[in-house]
C-alpha cells in the first residue's frame, strides 16, 4: 500500500522517501549536500546537511519530535503549515513507514553543535533520543536502515536505479551537491550540475541529433512555481519527464496533461496564423504528432499537491493542469 512493492520496487521508495526529507530541506534553502551510502553489509545509509530534524518535546506527544516523526504517522514538519512551503513528503507517512519496514533503524541528528542519537527495531525504539555532546558539525540529519528481510526477500537495490534518481535531484537543484557511494564495489559518484533542467534535457538527448537550442520556460502562475526545458530532436519517440516538488511521476498526472494541450494549442495556432494549416477545414496536427522526437522535463513546485496513492506515481491535483497550460500558451 505505502511502498508499492515487496520487491526492489518497494526498496527503493524507502530510499526515495529518506532522500525526499533532505531534497525538501535543500528545496527550503537549508541543504546544500546530500550523501547516501548502499553499505557493505545491506544498510542504506542517507544523511544532509541540513537544519536537523528538531529534537524538542512534541508538544502533545511529549516526546522529542524527531521520535515521534519516525513513529507516528502526519507528525512531520510539513504538516503544521510553518515547515515548509512546498515539499514532496506530504503524506506525512515518510519516515514511519521506513521505520516500520525496516529490521533496524539509527538516526543521527546534528542541531546548534550537538550530536543526538537513537536506535529502532521494526519501527519501535530501543531506547530514548541521547545527547552525544558537543559536535564540530552544527546541523544535519542521517538516517541509516536495513529493510526488513522478512518483508523485501531477496530486494536488493540497484545502483543504477539510484544513480540516476540521485543524478537528478542534481539537476533540478542547481548548485546542490549529490553523492552516491557503493561500499562493496568502494566508489563513489557525485553530481552536481549549474545548468538545471535545460543541461538535464541536454544530458537525455546525448547521442541523439537536436533540432534546435533548448527551450526554457520558468517562471510562477497562481502561486504554482513552473520550469520547463524543450528540445525536439530528428528521432521518433518522445521522452518527457515530469516532476512535483522533486518527486518524479512516472505516469505524469494533470500538470504533464496541461502540458501537452497546450503544446498542442500553441503549434496549432501557429499553423493556423501563418497559414500552414487550412483554417476553413479545421485543419489539426495531432498532439502525438507535436511531440514526436521532443524530449522535455517539466517540474512543477506548489503547496499541498495531491497525488495517486502514497506511492505518487501521477498527480492529480485539479488546478495544476489548467494552470500549467495557461502558463505554456499563454
């Protein structure tokens, strides 16, 4: 239900769902580097320099917060309206979920120079959050897991999989810094990119002929934050990316649709004007065949998106379609 699979699949959003809380702290403007490790013995590892997950009492739980985060379901920061303006953990069942469905868990955080520490098993806590002391790092957080054998068997991740998801986070974060490190094979890659989504674009189309410069559009409409990059090349098939608040939909949802109409709109109403096309019979040229050889990405950040299930694979938040198209055709 909350991972999508028992498989790799499911592992993977575990890690997805860990590295989504620190993309969420760099899209604050509060981290800048995120390092996640696939350890020796089995354990993922995923730490950022961020603010630190807070570790003050939860004022109705009365317990540190950053415990109640991994415990409790919508217990996020994201939740109370003062955490974060957008973000890609909206659920609220992030952490606790890898926390339930991971064997062990250790969390490290690092708030005003202090080292805290605490220890879980199949999501219950081994024993209170304890204080380290003093610290030459100032902030941070790092989450360290093992996925439950008796609930992923045989689930290893792929670290290809996960190079490419971490290569881009890169590049929708100009300027953040994205390390992937394998201790068994003992490399490391890291990414980093100044160009965003107009070099991520560049990057797909590697080996293909391009047509022309990349397109870019950015800019904010209804409060909806939009940045989409364009090339068509000389090849067949399209190859669209699409993303919300850094979480990659797969299946697109209703901002990717306002896209396409109102691609469709605009190369049509070109055609039309210069008389390319026949206005008197309604002449159209097809949205499929508007994108054939386009290679795009489209990201998207706005407040309190709603998605297809916890796994967020498509949204469909009404208003980000109509907004995305007036956007683009307008």
């Amino acid at each position: 239900m909350y991972v999508g699979s028992t498989g790799p699949e499911g592992v993977h959003h575990l890690v997805d769902e860990v590295v989504q809380n620190a993309v969420d702290e760099a899209m604050a403007g509060a981290c800048n580097q995120i390092d996640v490790c696939i350890q020796a013995d089995g354990a993922l590892s995923v730490m950022d320099n961020g603010r630190g997950i807070p570790v003050d009492l939860h004022p109705d739980i009365g317990r540190p917060a950053c415990e109640v985060v991994l415990t409790h379901v919508h217990a996020g920061g994201k939740f109370g309206g003062t955490g974060y303006s957008v973000a890609g953990g909206l659920h609220g069942v992030g952490l606790s979920c890898v926390n339930a469905l991971s064997a062990e868990l250790q969390l490290d955080v690092w708030r005003n120079a202090e080292h805290f520490q605490q220890h879980f098993t199949r999501g219950e806590p081994n024993g209170d959050l304890a204080n380290l002391g003093a610290s030459t790092q100032t902030s941070g957080t790092r989450v360290v897991f093992r996925p439950d054998p008796e609930i992923f068997q045989d689930a290893q991740v792929d670290r290809q999989i996960l190079e490419r998801r971490m290569q881009e986070q890169a590049f929708l974060h100009p300027g953040l810094v994205v390390s992937l490190a394998d201790e068994a094979s003992d490399s490391r890659q890291t990414y980093t990119y100044d160009t965003g989504i107009v070099g991520f674009v560049e990057h797909l189309n590697q080996g293909r002929t391009p047509l022309h410069q990349t397109l870019h559009f950015t800019g904010e409409q209804d409060g909806i934050e939009i940045d989409v990059a364009i090339q068509w090349t000389n090849g067949y098939a399209e190859d669209i990316s699409s993303y919300v608040n850094s979480i990659r939909t797969p299946q697109g949802g209703t901002h990717l649709d306002g896209l396409k109409a109102a691609l469709t709109q605009v190369i049509n109403r070109y055609g039309t004007q210069h008389r390319l096309l026949n206005a008197d019979t309604d002449e159209e040229i097809a949205g499929y065949d508007v994108r054939e050889g386009m290679t795009c990405v489209l990201s998207i950040r706005m407040p309190q998106p709603e998605f297809e299930g916890q796994t967020k694979t498509a949204l469909t938040s009404p208003g980000a379609g109509s907004t995305v198209d007036a956007f683009v055709s307008g």
